[in-house]
C-alpha cells in the first residue's frame, strides 16, 4: 500500500500544482524505514511505478539527509508542478525526462562521494585576501586542517593548510596573505567512486567535493574515511566474531553426523564441520532441546535463540552491504551479543 505522504504528491503533481522537496530521511520514514536496505528499495520503487512517479535524483543516490524532488513518470519536472528553481537546485538538466518501463532499473554499483556526510556539509572559505592571521584563526577555531580559498561557492583558488604553512615558515616565506600560502586541491564531483576520493586523499589528505551544480559542497578528509569506512566494516566483523564463538560453542559438541542432522532438509552438501553449516542452521540446531542441554550451560534456551535468530536477520542485510548502514538498535545487538558470547567462551575455556 502507497504511504498516503506519496499518493498526496502524486494527486498534487496530476493537478499540475508543485511540491516540496524532501530528505531522502523523511522519503524513508513514510515506507516506516531508516535506511535503504535492499529490501525496502524494492518496496519503495514498486510504490513509486503503481503510482507513475519519480524522484529526483533517484532516492538512492544521495546522502540521507539530502534532498529529492518528485515528478510524474515521463513528463518533465517543471511541467509536473516542480517550479524551476527546485529542478535547476535538485536535477541535472541534460536528464530531465525519467521512463519506467519496469520494476528494475539499472543502478550505479559504485559507492558514490554524494553519500558521504561530509561531502553535503557546507564549506568555511575565505577570500584569496583574507590576512593569513584571520585564516590560521579560523582554522584553530573550528579545528579545521585546511581552509578553502573561494570566490562564490564555485571558483575555487587554492586551499591553506597547516603543512603549507609550516613549510613556508620554515623558509621565510610565509607572507601576509592567504594567496600567499595555497596549495592546489584536487576537486571531484560528488558522482565520483569512493576509491577516486581514496586516491585523492592519500595524495593530499582531503578532497573538495562538487555538486552537480558545480557547487563545492563539502571537504572529505582521511578522518572521514576513518569514520564511514568504521561505520561499514564494524558489523561485518562483530558478526566474524559471533560466528567464530557460535562455531566453537557448537564444535566442540557435537560430531559431523549429528551436525549434519542440522541442516536445511532441501540442502545436499556434505558436512564435514561446523564451518559447513548456514547461520540459519545454527539457530535450528540449538532450538532443540536435546542438543542445548548438551551444551552444559545454564542458561534459558529461548531467550538465546532469540538473540541469535536477530543476529541471523541482521546479518543477512549485512551481507547485502547497505551503504547507509545499520541502524543504532542493529548494531547494538550485534556488539552487545558479541560481547556475551566473548565472556560466555571464556568462563567455559
């Protein structure tokens, strides 16, 4: 069923009348989601093609809390009641005109810049004759390792950073202007893979993103890609570590005859361990009570598989790596269960 936030847009463009755009958040938040797990992007964009609307750009694409447009399927934005200062801030013009012809559509598989906070988080500049003391201020005040040298929000002249300062210095030529004192940044568009942006960090310690209005719209640095990169491999490994626990829990119990008894009846490989068997296939084998009191532990057999069925669920929408990430509760589960299964291994070892 079509969230009634959606079917009011679709009745308002139909009526030729405009409509505001929204965060990719509150897009979400419609569908009762929080992310864009591969599941409910197959929701929404079934919704989206019953109702002949578009979003603008595509839902997937940008960060979270950026902004989309909504339009009618195969009519042009400001046709469909977009006024012309939404669709030039939101659309690439040379794409005005979207068709569906089915559920899929074909979709970037590169993890684009545009995704990243910091590249849609607004850019402190200064002119190219601000005194280099009011630029060194600024940066000591925001923390900043680098400062932008603009004229507008396009042009960029150079940006001031701390190793070009300490440089000059050294050499006596530091100067009394920010002109003075720049170095030439690398600028990628916000379309740009992370790997390019990875390139261009290791080569300058960040990079200036630009938007598709040829905007600079953020600055990615290496604290940044500390940060996303901890965001996306953090579940992949709590789940290594609660597998890891689970197979040892389990294989030091029980043989391969017995663990083959615990597979999925429609699955025909062999057993030869514990590592042989499906996530799904440990939760089935210690939800029966034979093999759990055979475990030795004192704990209540329920409430652990429980747990461990979540982990299982959360663990397949892992494996379909959704660059937005788990959500705080997910996450949770899986670190606070990692956690018990590490003091759970080491009280029986």
């Amino acid at each position: 069923m079509a969230p009634n936030e959606l079917t009011t847009i679709r009745d308002t463009l139909a009526d030729g009348r405009s409509v505001n755009p929204v965060t990719v958040r509150e897009f979400l938040s419609w569908f009762d989601a929080h992310r864009r797990g591969i599941s409910i992007v197959a929701r929404i964009r079934e919704v989206l093609y019953d109702l002949s609307v578009a979003t603008v750009p595509d839902f997937e694409e940008p960060w979270i809390d950026g902004l989309i447009a909504f339009h009618l399927v195969g009519i042009v934005g400001t046709a469909a009641g977009t006024s012309p200062a939404v669709a030039a801030a939101l659309v690439d013009q040379s794409t005005e005109i979207v068709e569906l012809e089915g559920l899929w559509e074909h979709r970037e598989a590169g993890y684009r810049l545009s995704r990243f906070a910091a590249a849609n988080k607004a850019v402190t500049s200064v002119g190219p004759e601000t005194t280099l003391h009011e630029a060194v201020t600024i940066m000591m005040l925001n923390d900043f390792g680098q400062l932008p040298v603009m004229i507008g929000e396009r042009e960029v002249k150079g940006v001031v950073t701390w190793a070009e300062i300490a440089a000059r210095s050294v050499l006596g030529k530091l100067g009394n202007r920010v002109a003075d004192c720049m170095v030439d940044p690398i600028v990628l568009d916000d379309t740009a893979s992370i790997f390019e942006a990875i390139q261009a960090v290791v080569a300058k310690d960040f990079v200036l993103v630009r938007d598709r209005q040829k905007r600079i719209s953020g600055i990615v640095t290496a604290a940044d890609l500390s940060v996303q990169f901890r965001s996306l491999s953090e579940p992949f490994l709590l789940l290594s570590e609660i597998e890891t626990h689970i197979r040892n829990i389990i294989g030091q119990t029980f043989t391969a005859q017995e663990l083959a008894a615990a597979r999925d009846a429609g699955s025909t490989n062999e057993v030869h361990s514990v590592a042989d068997l499906t996530f799904g296939e440990y939760v089935f084998l210690l939800q029966k009570e034979p093999n759990w009191t055979r475990l030795g532990v004192k704990l209540d057999r329920q409430a652990f598989c429980r747990q461990l069925d979540r982990v299982r669920s959360i663990r397949n929408q892992v494996m379909h790596f959704d660059p937005d990430g788990l959500e705080a509760n997910d996450l949770k589960i899986l670190q606070e269960f990692s956690s018990f299964l590490k003091r759970l291994e080491g009280i029986s070892s």
